[in-house]
C-alpha cells in the first residue's frame, strides 16, 4: 500500500539465509544489514520488535522511529524478548524436539482464526511463524541512550493501549485505531493511512517545537 503512494520500502528478514531462528542479541545488526543503505529511514516496529527500535534507529541515523502496536523499551541498559510475567506463560507451553509451537498457536488455533478469517492469508502468515526455544528467550539486547529521537506511537489494538498511553505522557504523537494487532495483514490500506496521518502529525510536532511550542494532537478515531 505504501509503495503504491510511492515511498520506497523495505521489510527485512534477519533469518532468510539460515532455518534457524536470528538471535535477540543480533536482530538488530542483521536487520540493519539486510536493510542496507538508506539515508534517514523512517523505522517501523511491530509488537516485541519495538524493543530493538531504538538500536537499530542508532545505527541507521533514523529520521523517525514508529512504535507500530509494539512494546516500548527502557529509556538505555539491556533488554530481553519478553518480560518475566511472560517468561511464565512460555513455560507453560508444550515443547517437542526442545522447540515450542509457532506463536500461532500459543493462544490455541480459534483465536488466530478470529482475527484472520481468510483462509490462505492465515497459512501463509503461519507459514513464516519460527518454532523457536525456550533457550532463545533468555538472551538481552543492548539499548542506547534514545530518548532525544523523534518518535511516534500507532496503537492497533487494546493490548497495546497502556504502551499508547505511555507515549502520550512522553509527549509523542499518537494514533488510535480500532483494529487488531495483526492489522498490518489484515487490514493493509487502514494501517498504511494510520501511518502516513502518524507521519503527518510527528513532522508537525516538529515544526511546533521549532517555534518554541508543542500541539498535542488527539488521536483520530
């Protein structure tokens, strides 16, 4: 949808080359490798991912960084994939192999089904889903300093709405939308306009605080 309005796109795939799963410590390298040259890149991040943004923002001199239904970081110091509340649900789950089951089905099959209906767009999104290890989720990744960024948060679903409501407080721009946290497949051209209206508003906050004053815009329902 984005390329179609004619802005340049690139969504990476840290583990293309290898079947096994990328490690925390190393997405955010191999992403910006993968990425590759690229002046001022406006960065999205999904879900977990957002804990990485500001690292790779740092090595790709990032224009803007977009928190896309996604987790916020600390604001430096090192971070894991998930926190200890969750570390408990993941060793509830079943294992085969050492390995669990794809995130799909951490929730069991129905509650995927509900938010993607259509049948191929669900196996194909299952399709790329790892099967990684307990292992995996206790490594850390580093966080530098990042609070100065420019930064702007879109909130798809209720889930992320206490992440919202933090990026609120920071004084970012936000967007709501009434969504699920899968809308990036699912519903493509709403999340592309959420996008381009969070883009908007982050180069008008600039342009406030460059005249010394700062708008706070509510989100658009």
């Amino acid at each position: 949808m984005l390329e179609r309005r004619g802005y340049r796109c690139c969504v990476p795939t840290p583990s293309a080359d290898t079947n096994e799963p990328t490690p925390w410590c190393d997405w955010a390298t191999r992403l910006a490798n993968r990425i590759g040259d690229i002046d001022q890149p406006i960065l999205v991040a999904h879900s977990a991912a957002g804990l990485l943004l500001p690292s790779l923002g740092e090595r790709m001199n990032a224009a803007m960084l977009i928190f896309l239904d996604a987790r916020v970081p600390p604001s430096h110091g090192k971070v894991g994939p998930a926190d200890v509340e969750f570390l408990r649900f993941i060793d509830t789950l079943p294992t085969e192999d050492g390995r669990l089951p794809p995130w799909s089905q951490w929730w069991g099959s129905k509650r995927l089904q509900r938010i993607v209906s259509d049948a191929a767009m669900r196996a194909q999104f299952e399709s790329d889903l790892p099967r990684l290890t307990r292992v995996w989720f206790d490594d850390v990744a580093d966080v530098p300093a990042w609070s100065a960024r420019r930064c702007g948060y879109l909130q798809l679903s209720k889930t992320y709405a206490a992440e919202a409501a933090d990026a609120a407080t920071r004084e970012w721009p936000v967007v709501e939308i009434d969504g699920t946290h899968l809308d990036p497949a699912t519903a493509p051209q709403r999340t592309a306009d959420a996008l381009l209206d969070l883009v908007e508003r982050m180069q008008s906050a600039d342009a406030n605080r460059e005249l010394g004053t700062f708008v706070q815009h509510e989100p658009r329902r």
